[in-house]
C-alpha cells in the first residue's frame, strides 16, 4: 500500500485523476439528494442543481487528465486541471452570492493557463485576452450590484436575499445578468469562445465547453432566485435575442472548416435554449434548463474530444480533409455517427428532453419563438448531418493512413460521456424544483 501511494505520488497525473474520480463519487451521493430551497450550513448551498453541476465538474475534470496522455509528464498541467475542478466545486456550492461571484471570476485563471501553456498555435495569447476581456468587463456591473444589495439588504446569503430583495427589472436586471449571457455565452458577445476553443488543448475544450459555459446558467438561476428578477419585456426581448442569435449559430455551423470552431458555435445555439428556458419563468423552462445543460456538457465535451482523436489519425482539423474516416478507422466513425446523433438530440437521450420541454413554454409566449426554435431544431440536423458525411464519407487523402488502434483509455473515455445521456430513463435526478 506504501508503495502504491509513493508511486502516486510520483506521478501527478495518476493522483489528479484519482482525486477528482473521489471528490466526484463523495460530493454528489451527498448533494443529489437535496431539494433546490434546502442549504446544508451558511457556507455551503446544498441543492439539486448545485449536486448535478459538482457531479459534471468532477466527472468531466476526471476524464479530461484520463484522455490528456501526452501532458500527463507536467505536474504543472495536472495541478491546473485540479485547481480548476476545486474552483467550481466551490462556485457550484457557495451559499453566499459574493464568494460565488469569487470563484466565478477565479475560474478564469487555470483556464487562461491552460489556453497559454498548452495551445497549439502563437493566436493562443489573443484567444486569451479575449477571453479575459469579454468575461471579466462583463461582470464588472455585476460585482457593484451585489455590493449594493449586500450594504442595502446586510446580507449576501442567496437565502436569505430571496426572501427580503424586492423585484428587480430594466436596466439593472440586463446589468446583473450580462455576466452570464457573456459567460454562457449568447449570440453578439460570444466572438472569445470560438477563439478559445480552437487554441485551447483538450483538457481546456472539455471543461470550458461542459463546465464554465454552464456556471452562465447556473449564474442565471442562483441571481434569479436570491434577487427576485422579474420577468418583463426586457427579459422577453433577451429571450428573443438569445433565441434569433442561436438560429443564426446553427446557420454559422455549416460554413464553419475548422471542427473545433464548429462544435464552438453549435454551442452557442444550445445554450440559447438554456437562456429562454430559464428567463421565461415556468417550471417546464426551469427542467429543460437544467437537462440541457447536463445534456450539452457531456455531448460537447465527447465532441471535443472526438476532434481531437481524429486530428492524431489525419493531422488536420480542417473538415474537407478530414474525409473518409470510415474506410479507415470504423470504430471512430462509429463514435461519431452516435454523438453527431445525440448534438442533434436524437432519442433516447437527455438532449431531445431538453429541447422538448422548451417548446410549450415558447408556444404559450409567442408563437413566432416557437417558430425559430423549430428552425434551430432542422439546423442542428443539418449542420450535425453535414459534419457526420464531411469526415467520414468519401475517399481517403493519400497522406491519411490507418494508424494504431484506439486506446482503452479513449473508448473509456466516450464510453463515459455516452453513458450519462441516457439517464433520459431516470429522469426524476433532474427533477430540482
């Protein structure tokens, strides 16, 4: 036993990957049994949404230093991915809106480190600025209003806000909730997440895509439930923004060459869903919320994923020369068949709930909403169907060769990223409100 945690020890990335699988397993037994109003002391919030957002931090950290084989020599790298995973462990459960508007912010620093240290081309340092630009100037009128109502109210409890803020609308609720749309993010302001993707390695790609974008929506709900936002024509007319600039993201998606940009930007259509379900205030928005955001966090993240794998066979991500994947490497296209299924929420998976529910909700709003949310749903096709036939049919570059087989750790690897989007059967986990 000695021996076995010396040798651990020895090897930073062995202890990270361990150590982010156990925070996983004992964090969320303790929080998914919660209901959405309970808190387990004043330091730290216990709530449905609060376990399922720990359970996705740590399985997706932990699977981010299982495929991340040729940085597993850095310690540096391994204390990064660890250090982040802490980070949201920490945002997702602070019962205070101040230290979750610290760790939101903290957030940015491994990531940043992990775009600069490991990325892939000299743009690295623009797509980090950006990055840095976009989320912390955004965030700015956030701070001041949570100091405000803080002096105001003499408390920052997300508990005990909600029951004494008086309703907030207008100006000051699109100041409070820029931070999220940025972080999220939403069409118009979402120009750093298609540059950091791109720059960023894959562990970066896997948690910005299936974590940090979901502290936007878990931002939104924690500022709507402790302040009381309320529901008028300003947040309608975000509703609609989110909505037309998720439409015109799923269009962008099929001009798109390279596959990271083109997963970027089918990212931005889904959390546009993410947005309406949570801004129209109605419990079937609320779960199609909550399951999209479960639902893209592991699709996204297996995609990256599977970008990256095919980028070692043919050394490109350029998608017209990444064609013929199928006559040469089966078991990959066989991988991307099924998540190119499930990005176009194909049953039974936990995507086509997401965007089930979302439409009642947009039908008794407006019919015109439903109508773009129907266009957004023959996009997702399209552009998914496009990507799919792009890499894996027709004939094979001559510099494409067949290499070596897949590894177990990368069939793990999407083995865990399918698995959880089939817990359409088990719906009742998502069940928070």
């Amino acid at each position: 036993m000695i021996a076995v945690l010396f040798s651990l020890l020895g090897n930073l990335h062995w202890l990270g990957v361990l150590f982010s699988l156990f925070l996983g397993v004992i964090l969320s037994v303790v929080s998914l049994q919660s209901n959405f109003s309970s808190s387990l002391d004043l330091t730290f919030l216990g709530s449905g949404l609060s376990g399922l957002m720990v359970l996705l931090s740590c399985m997706l950290c932990f699977l981010a230093l299982m495929s991340s084989w040729e940085n597993m020599n850095s310690k540096v790298f391994g204390l990064s991915i660890v250090f982040l995973g802490l980070v949201l462990i920490f945002a997702f459960s602070s019962s205070s809106i101040l230290s979750f508007y610290i760790f939101f912010e903290v957030s940015l620093i491994p990531t940043l480190v992990l775009i600069i240290g490991w990325g892939y081309q000299p743009e690295r340092l623009q797509a980090g600025s950006y990055m840095m630009l976009y989320t912390v100037s955004a965030s700015l009128p956030l701070l001041v209003a949570i100091l405000y109502y803080g002096q105001k109210y003499c408390s920052m409890e997300v508990f005990m806000l909600s029951l004494v803020s008086e309703p907030t609308s207008g100006l000051v609720l699109v100041a409070i909730l820029a931070a999220f749309l940025v972080k999220l993010p939403m069409y118009g302001v979402h120009l750093w997440l298609p540059k950091a993707h791109v720059e960023a390695p894959l562990a970066g790609s896997m948690i910005l895509a299936g974590i940090l974008l979901k502290l936007g929506g878990f931002g939104i709900f924690q500022v709507k439930y402790s302040l009381n936002l309320d529901c008028d024509y300003v947040s309608y007319m975000m509703v609609v923004m989110s909505l037309w600039g998720g439409f015109l993201a799923s269009i962008m998606c099929l001009r798109q060459m390279d596959v990271k940009s083109f997963v970027a930007y089918s990212s931005v259509g889904h959390m546009s869903i993410v947005v309406a379900g949570v801004l129209l205030d109605s419990s079937w928005g609320l779960f199609s919320a909550v399951i999209t955001m479960m639902a893209h966090g592991f699709s996204s993240s297996a995609m990256f994923c599977l970008a990256y794998y095919t980028y070692q066979k043919s050394h490109t991500r350029n998608i017209p020369y990444m064609k013929g994947l199928l006559q040469i490497f089966p078991i990959l296209s066989l991988w991307w068949f099924i998540f190119c299924c499930i990005n176009m929420a194909c049953p039974p998976t936990l995507n086509l709930l997401g965007e089930m529910m979302v439409v009642p909700v947009l039908w008794s709003t407006g019919l015109s909403l439903a109508v773009v949310m129907g266009l957004m749903v023959f996009f997702s096709a399209a552009y998914n169907m496009y990507l799919y036939s792009s890499t894996n049919h027709g004939s094979v570059l001559a510099y494409i060769f067949p290499g070596e087989s897949m590894k177990s750790s990368t069939l793990l690897t999407l083995w865990s990223h399918f698995l959880p989007l089939l817990l359409i059967v088990k719906v009742s986990l998502f069940s928070v409100f």
